[in-house]
C-alpha cells in the first residue's frame, strides 16, 4: 500500500480505526482514517488515585466509564460524519491489576496501580529466585509488576477464593467489558507485565505461580496482540476489538519503531526508552525483554528500560518544592539556569538498570548564586541522565540504537529534547502527535485488519523535528558528577 499522507483525498475518508489509550490519568481516543489521518482525538481526565503510603489504587467503575465515553464520543463522530469504522484498539496501562466475577464483570476490588508497591515484602522473601524469575519472564524482580499485587489480593480480598474470581490485568478487565464476553483474554504484551508469563512458550508458568503462592487462581486466556478480541456494541452498530496492547509497546508503534535498531522514548508519568531487537528475545541483565506485539503468525521483541519518576518528579517539584507554578514555565528555566545544580531522583525508587526500591533522593551543588532554575534543570537532566544508563546497557550488547523518536507530555519541552540528543550523540525526532499511544493501538487494528502493512506504519507515524546530537562537554562533565550523586545517595541510605 502505499501512501500520500498529503494527499487531498485524506480529506475525504471514508474508513476509519479508533485508538484508545487507557492511562494513569487520564483516558484519550484517536480516530484515523486508513489514509493515515487523524481525524479527532477525544480525552477524559481521571480523578486522583487513593494514596496511602506505598499503595496506590484507581477506582474500576470511573475507569470503565472513562473508556466508554471517549469510544462512544469517537463513534458518534466517526459516524456523523459519514466514515465508516473498521475496528478499534486499545492501549492500557501494564502492571496495573484487579479482580473481578468472570461471569458478571463486577468489579472486586479496586485497581491496583503499577505504580504501587505494597509486595515488596513478598518480592525480598523471593530474592533468592531472582535469577529464575528473570531467565523465565525477561524482567527483573519487582513490585511494580503484578504478580505480588495479585498474591497480596488473594491474602486479603475474601471474594479472591471464590470460583467465578478472576485475577487479571486492567486491559482484561476492559476488554471483557467491552466486548461483553464470557472468558476473559489478556494479550501477550499485559501478559508478561504480570510476571508470570514465560517468556518464550507465552504461557501461564507453574513454576512462577507456585513461587508466588499463586497456584490455583483463575488467570485470563492469553492471546496475540492483534486479534479479533469480540464485538463492541453501541448505539449504531457493533465492532471488533481487533488489538490490545500495553500503552509503551503502542506508544513504539506510533512512533513508528519498526525495524531492528529503531529507537523510541516515551516521557509520561513514567520514562521509557525501548530499542526493537526484531524477532530475536535478547534478554539483558537490569533491563527488560518484552513482547512488543504478536500475531497468529509472528513474535516481535524489544529491551526495555524504565525511569520509574517522571511526571512525580515534576509534580514533586510544583507541590512539594513549590519551585514553579506551572508547567509551563519549565523550559524557559531550564535555559535560564547557570550554576550545575544536579538532582538524582528516587521517588518510587528507580527502574532500569538498577531496580532499587525505597531509595532517597538528592540534590548536590548548591551555592550563594543557586535559584529555582538550576533545580529544576537538574531535575529534568535526571531523566535524560537515566536514559543514558538504560542505552549503555543496551550498547553492551553490540545492538547500536539508529536513532530516537521522542513522545509524551515532556517531549515538548526543547532544553530536555537538545539535552537528551546531545547526552546519547543520536538523533531525535519529535513527534507531532500528543497521543502516540491511542495512534499506535489504531495502527494495530489495522495491521490486524488488513487495512495496511508494517511498513506502512512507519510512514504513517507522525513524527516531526529532527534534533542532532551536538558536543556538549558541560552536560557530560554533570552526567558523570550524577553518576557519583547516585552512588553516595546509596551508600548513605545504607548507613
């Protein structure tokens, strides 16, 4: 297929897909057209999850409800305006998990949000297995995964015993909602974000549901990514659910990483940055090997790694530090600052390569001439520095990135875009559309359709300015000295 994406004819689509992306706080849909446009994008902001030190949870029932108005609202736009709809897909938030009565659908507890780390205690009496654990699933061990989740809901929710209980993922939960079906489906993507999925045969491992005092749950039935997952009614008709996949393995696609070597970085309330290795599972040590999408037919791998505070970072900074009003004022700080002020962040502890839980975070480099400004660039120059750590662990395997494509909320920001092409010397480009998630749960609809090929998505994603790495000495000599922030951060945590 080939495509003109300039093409006047875009103008007057006639079919569509419908993208959903189901995130920590907030809901959004994307329609476009099998010409590569898009057409609308609809939101819904989520209230603020109940926090109680190391718990997080979301309520179910606003969730459902976020999800079916921003589908509804993109169907009735769809059709008011003559366009057919050939599918949808949907994009989820991974790790975060409930349990609900397969039969009814009800609800039967709250969601457990990914960010949540109440297993820890259960992930330290397993340590001893984490070898295991990771030559099994790909992933290091962590409570940000489900699977010490579940095992705390089936220790204290009473309906966990009973028969018709299911234990599963928010994207399964969904789904079965949606579509109104009898057994629920998980795809392979939230799948393996339980922590109980083998990685290689991409089934239920005994072993690991044994180790975390899982045996016996009712799991959901695991599927491709890109499958007919059942019908969605409304009001003008029925349609099929024809992808689910984790929101950064959708975000990939938007962004149009789909050769080997393609590169993507997704800032939101977390950081990802994944490399896609292909149909080869290159497990790595401190990073993730994850299902990037299958079909009945083919396994598509990428390396993960994650910066557990991003967006909490930000937040940290507006309502605990109060060293800005608004968000808005972040890059033009971030260029006005000029003593090397430099912030290791430990909030929620840190993801990829090192996986340390309850670790403090620092801030070194303060003198007489030091304001506002300087915190903050330190703050977000520690996101960019992270990233560098996840891509030297991926270069010590011999994979060299070809170059980035840039997405989330912070992408817009240019002090961070220049500073993370000058730290990894790659190119950047930037995408021009804000939901790269719901566009990529689209794009696999389609794919699943029929609609257009895999290398059709690489055009169709909507990537924009292309920044290069330049030299940047002064950014390097802050890495290194961040570097050395980090280790005295743990060495004092350890006094």
């Amino acid at each position: 297929m080939n495509l003109d994406l300039h093409d006047k004819e875009t103008l007057m689509a006639k079919t569509c897909f419908i993208g959903i992306d189901q995130g920590s706080s907030s809901t959004k849909a994307l329609v476009i057209s099998t010409e590569g446009q898009v057409l609308t994008t609809t939101r819904r902001g989520l209230s603020l999850p109940v926090r109680d030190e190391n718990r997080l949870e979301h309520d179910p029932h606003e969730i459902l409800r976020s999800v079916q108005e921003v589908l509804n609202e993109s169907i009735q736009s769809a059709r008011s305006s003559g366009v057919d709809i050939l599918g949808i897909g949907l994009s989820c938030q991974r790790s975060s998990c409930l349990i609900w009565n397969e039969n009814t659908g009800e609800p039967l507890s709250p969601v457990i949000s990914w960010r949540d780390t109440r297993g820890h205690d259960l992930v330290r009496q397993i340590a001893g297995d984490e070898a295991m654990i990771f030559k099994t699933t790909g992933l290091p061990l962590t409570s940000h995964y489900s699977a010490s989740k579940l095992r705390w809901l089936k220790d204290n929710n009473p309906a966990a015993g009973r028969d018709t209980t299911v234990f599963g993922t928010l994207s399964s939960f969904l789904s079965q909602r949606l579509c109104g079906a009898q057994r629920a489906l998980i795809d392979h993507t939230n799948a393996a974000r339980t922590q109980l999925l083998n990685i290689r045969s991409l089934a239920w491992d005994q072993a690991l549901l044994h180790l975390f005092g899982l045996d016996g749950i009712r799991l959901p039935e695991v599927r491709p990514t890109a499958l007919e997952f059942g019908l969605i009614p409304s009001a003008s008709g029925a349609y099929p659910l024809l992808a689910c996949i984790g929101d950064q393995q959708a975000a990939m696609i938007g962004l149009g990483v789909i050769e080997k070597g393609d590169g993507g970085i997704n800032y939101g309330t977390g950081g990802f940055l994944m490399v896609n290795t292909g149909t080869e599972l290159m497990p790595v040590e401190g990073l993730m090997a994850s299902v990037y999408y299958s079909t009945e037919d083919a396994r598509h791998y990428l390396l993960e790694g994650s910066v557990n505070a991003v967006g909490d970072a930000l937040l940290w900074l507006r309502d605990n530090l109060h060293l800005l009003a608004d968000f808005n004022e972040m890059d033009d700080l971030c260029w006005k600052a000029s003593t090397d002020v430099l912030v290791f962040i430990g909030l929620n502890g840190t993801g990829s390569p090192y996986w340390e839980s309850g670790i403090s975070s620092s801030i070194h480099g303060l003198t007489a001439t030091s304001t506002a400004a300087d915190i903050v660039r330190g703050t977000v120059e520690g996101t960019a520095f992270f990233m560098k750590d996840i891509v030297e662990t991926i270069r010590s395997t011999g994979l060299e990135p070809r170059s980035f494509a840039l997405s989330g909320g912070l992408s817009s920001l240019t002090y961070l875009v220049q500073i993370q092409a000058d730290i990894l010397r790659k190119d950047v480009i930037v995408s021009r559309e804000q939901e790269v998630s719901a566009l990529g749960a689209a794009l696999l609809a389609g794919l699943k359709h029929g609609s257009w090929s895999v290398m059709d998505i690489k055009k169709i994603a909507a990537l924009g300015e292309t920044v290069s790495g330049e030299e940047n000495p002064g950014a390097l000599r802050r890495y290194r000295r961040w570097k050395e922030l980090h280790r005295v951060t743990r060495a004092l945590d350890a006094l």
